[in-house]
C-alpha cells in the first residue's frame, strides 16, 4: 500500500449541527487533526481536509500520510465529495476509512468492519454509490436508540446529552486509537485490538 490513507468523518455542515449524534464521526476527525497538530483546509472536492502523517509504525518510523476529510455536503450527498477525494488523492477503497455514526451500538461502543450493508445509514449508502463498491472499511461509533416512540431521523440530529459528554470524551479518543490502529498496523490487529479490550 503505498498511497495516502484516506480517513473521512461522516456529519453534516455548520455549527447547527456540530454538536449533535449524527456528527460524531466528525468529531473524531477532529480529534486525530488534534494528534496530527493540523488545522482543516478547504479543498476543491467540497470539504475540509487535513493532509499529515498520523501515528507510529512498529519499530518507532512515522505513521503513514494520512488524510483527514470532512465532506462539505449534507449527510445523505457524502458520496460525491468523497468519491472526488479518492480520485484527487489517488486512494483505493481499500485505504479509505469512513467514521459514522450508529444506532444500532449503544453509546461508548466502537466497532471495525471492512464491506458490508449501509444499515439504513444514509451517508454510507451515498458513500457505496458513488465508489461503486462497499469494500471500504468502516468505524462504527455507538449512539444508542432513541427514546420511547422519538422518530430515529429525529434522534439523531439532538445533540449528546450533559451526562454523556464525559463518556463521549473518551469514546472519541478511543475512536482516534483505533484509527491509528488500522493506518499503522492494519485493519486485523486493529479489530483484535479494539474488540478485545476491556
């Protein structure tokens, strides 16, 4: 593999959103530009990016160049800037990485997959149509289910509550190790990794 990760958080633009459930995969992009000392630029592929080297490789080298993209276009229309990006940065699918959001995994629950079905999540479905294909590997970031009868389409666009901030916190550093994980020591050491701890 000898061209540039590509790591894009799934949300939707502007303040408005930045804070709500949908948007967490966002959020963890914004955790590794911290880890990278990187502020995002636009780019020309309608989103923001941050372009560095991410992580350590076994034997202390720097991690590999890695891309940090959030798409500028509403949730449901991601395929577009990110098939723009792949083709921009010359990225395969299989050193693209999408970090979203998940009802499905409840709250702190993070988990790695490679290819799959979209489960309803619209970005992911835009993200497969674009590319042609679902060989991508993916980051599920637990939001939990919405309450009593709430409209999931609804829940998803709220914002985390006061008493989850905390625990997101540190769902999203744990979210950025596991990038780290994929980029530096592959995707099979990164699953073992992330579903075997605690």
């Amino acid at each position: 593999m000898s061209g540039p990760w590509l790591v894009v958080g799934l949300g939707n633009p502007g303040p408005p959103y930045a804070g709500n459930r949908h948007n967490v995969g966002q959020m963890v992009v914004d955790v590794l530009a911290g880890r990278m000392a990187r502020t995002f630029t636009a780019h020309k592929a309608r989103a923001a990016v941050v372009d560095g080297r991410l992580g350590t490789l076994p034997g202390g080298a720097p991690g590999p160049r890695v891309i940090l993209a959030k798409p500028g276009s509403y949730m449901n229309l991601s395929g577009g800037p990110v098939a723009a990006l792949c083709a921009f940065y010359g990225v395969d699918a299989d050193q693209l990485l999408v970090v979203h959001d998940e009802l499905d995994l409840p709250v702190d629950t993070l988990r790695l997959k490679r290819d799959g079905g979209e489960g309803g999540h619209n970005g992911l479905r835009s993200i497969s149509a674009a590319l042609g294909t679902r060989e991508y590997v993916r980051l599920r970031v637990g939001i939990g289910r919405p309450p009593g009868r709430m409209d999931p389409a609804d829940f998803v666009l709220r914002d985390f509550s006061v008493a989850e901030r905390p625990g997101l916190a540190v769902t999203l550093e744990e979210a950025a190790d596991a990038v780290e994980d994929v980029v530096t020591l592959g995707l099979e050491k990164a699953q073992l990794r992330l579903h075997t701890q605690g």
